[in-house]
C-alpha cells in the first residue's frame, strides 16, 4: 500500500477538498476553503520524493525528471480517487491532491438552478462554465454529463486534463478521453473527436485561440460543446473569447457567439452558513435576442443589465444570486460580501466589522 495513502484517507475523513504536500512544511488539508496544518513533521525532500514515487508510472517519472510539472489521475482501492498535481518549486517539490467524490453528484444536489436543464435540451450550440480554479467547474461539468448521459441517447465524447470523476455509460455512450495520454492536446482532440460520430463533446479547457476555434467549428456544424475558462462573469467570458482570436477573425467570433452560444454559467464556491461545507454560487447567462443583439453590436458592457431583469428566462447577476443566497442564510454572510461586485448591498449583513470600509472620523 503506497505511504501517501494514509493522508489521502485522512483528507477524504475530514471531508476535506484539497492535500497539500511540500517539502519544508507539514501536510495540509483545505477544509471549506482554509488550509490546516495536520500533526506531523515538516517533511523532508527525501521523504515527499519517496511518497510520491510510490504513485507514478515510469513514464511520469520521466515526465517530471524533465522539469515539467505533471497533472495526473490516481486511484487506489482503499482511498478513492484524486486529481494530483505534481511540482517543483524553490525548497523541493510539492503535490497536491484534489478529492474527487465517490458519486458524481446530479444538478439538484447541487443547487445549480433549473435554466441548466433547459441547456442540455439543446441539440448544437455551445455552453460555458466558468470561474476561477477551485469553484467547481469540473463538478459541475461532471453533473451535466452525468444528466445527459442518464437522459439522452447520445454519443459524449469528454476531452480531459486529467479524467477526474469516471463516467459508465447509461442512456447514453459516454468515451472519457485524457489530454497527455489519449490525445497530445485539446485541439488535436478536438479534431479527432469530430471524425468519430459526436452528439456532445465536452472540452476541458478552452485555453488557446486553436481549441476555442476547434469549439466553433464543432457547435457550428451540429454539435452540443460543453467548455470551461478561467473567467469570473458572463461579460468577461464573451470579452475573453473574442479577445482571444486574431484580430481578423473577431468579427467572426462575435457572430459565431450571437449565433451559437447558449449560455454561460459563472460559478464562485462559498462557505455555508454553518461553516460545514461550501455551496457553488451562479450567475446565468441565456444567449436571448436582446443578448445576441449587444454580442455583434459589440455592446457587450451592457449585458449586466440585461442579466439583472431577465429572471423569466433564468438570467441572474452573481450579487443577486448572492443576496439571495444570503437572505436565505445558505451561505456566510461575511463571504458573500467579500465575493460580491456592489459590496454596498452586502454591508448590513456583516457580521465581522473588519471586513467593513474604515471611516475616518477625524477632524482638523
């Protein structure tokens, strides 16, 4: 049994999210969002080398002795499975591990609202969930597979960097791919992907102008793309994507967007109110007339407005999610505030003073 099972057992016990090991400092464990130290030594550079080994094919080796950092799969009967990230930094190396629940959990489970659905009815187009890392993205996408593949009679086809929850075929066929080992990339995926009969084909990281491209060309031609990018709101998504493509194609890339998009789910993690756990907050975008409209106006700055009156199509804005969430004590009022856009809304249910604006009441 490798060593470096007994933390990963004592992360998952915890209900933790995330292990952290790096040499110079003990293991921590980030537990609804903050990271502890557990009781143990600083580790040493030979002991987390040795740890670590115990888990790698020869090739990461490999991969690693080259300098490169190394993301990775690893499951073991007795402590379930991880997504690892494997690097080097300046006292040695560092890895961490990434819990990946047992059961991939359904849309209600998570609270994610019901225009999610309605997305996945679609037949062709493209739908975005973004945030920053560590919100939830890959759950979220993992519960969406999850509905169609329990749904819909469909071929989903999933290019990941790594395959973190494991999909069996249901209603659907569902073929989980792995960027590094069954494809040198998302592109080339992407590509590959279209040459083996696709209904869905979710990308995990739309992360170069060639993968975002490779996306158009699969929804502009009959496909359901599910993506991810690093972005925070539906209008830096938009902004993001056009952004990204050389100038000549920009013009493009907002008419594929008006034409193709259907929708974007923006999502931050926030602690309950109990402190127990941490619940993922949406803002929702659905691609209407009035919001295909400003995308090839180039008026993209005012789509939060449109997002604040469009409740009947299943639009909200993160800070009415957030009041929302917060009026209903779901989440830490005190986090809500933080994460918050107009934190003015959010100041009459602080409970820490500190986090409030300091107003100076001296005089001359």
């Amino acid at each position: 049994m490798p060593r470096i099972n007994a933390f990963l057992k004592l992360g998952r016990e915890q209900g933790c999210s995330d292990i952290h090991l790096a040499v110079g400092s003990p293991p921590m464990l980030r537990l609804h969002g903050e990271l502890t130290p557990i009781k143990y030594r600083d580790l040493t550079s030979e002991e987390l080398n040795d740890l670590v080994d115990e888990i790698l094919t020869d090739e990461q080796r490999a991969i690693f002795a080259d300098g490169d950092d190394l993301d990775f799969s690893y499951e073991d009967p007795e402590v379930g499975r991880f997504r690892a990230n494997l690097f080097h930094k300046i006292t040695g190396i560092g890895v961490t591990l990434r819990v990946i629940a047992p059961e991939i959990p359904t849309l209600s489970d998570l609270n994610l609202p019901s225009v999610i659905n309605d997305f996945l009815q679609e037949n062709q187009g493209i739908i975005l969930v973004t945030g920053a890392t560590g919100t939830g993205k890959t759950t979220t996408l993992a519960s969406m597979i999850n509905w169609l593949n329990h749904n819909r009679k469909m071929n989903i086809i999933t290019l990941e960097d790594p395959i973190e929850y494991v999909h069996k075929s249901a209603e659907s066929l569902v073929i989980q791919r792995e960027v590094g080992i069954h494809v040198s990339g998302f592109a080339n995926g992407l590509r590959a992907a279209l040459r083996e009969d696709p209904d869905v084909i979710l990308v995990g990281e739309l992360r170069d102008p060639d993968t975002i491209s490779m996306a158009m060309t699969a929804a502009e031609t009959g496909h359901l793309v599910l993506g991810t990018l690093h972005t925070t709101s539906a209008v830096k998504t938009l902004d993001r994507i056009i952004d990204a493509m050389p100038s000549e194609q920009k013009a493009q890339a907002a008419t594929f967007l008006a034409q193709h998009l259907r929708g974007v789910i923006s999502q931050k993690l926030l602690r309950t109110a109990d402190g127990r756990g941490r619940r993922a907050i949406v803002e929702i975008m659905v691609n209407t007339p009035a919001i295909a409209h400003l995308i090839l106006g180039r008026k993209i700055f005012q789509i939060p407005s449109i997002l604040q009156t469009g409740r009947e199509q299943g639009m909200q804005l993160m800070d009415q999610a957030l009041m929302e969430a917060v009026k209903a004590k779901e989440v830490d009022p005190d986090d809500a505030y933080v994460h918050a856009t107009d934190k003015k809304l959010f100041q009459r249910f602080v409970t820490d003073p500190d986090l409030l604006p300091q107003v100076n009441l001296a005089v001359s």
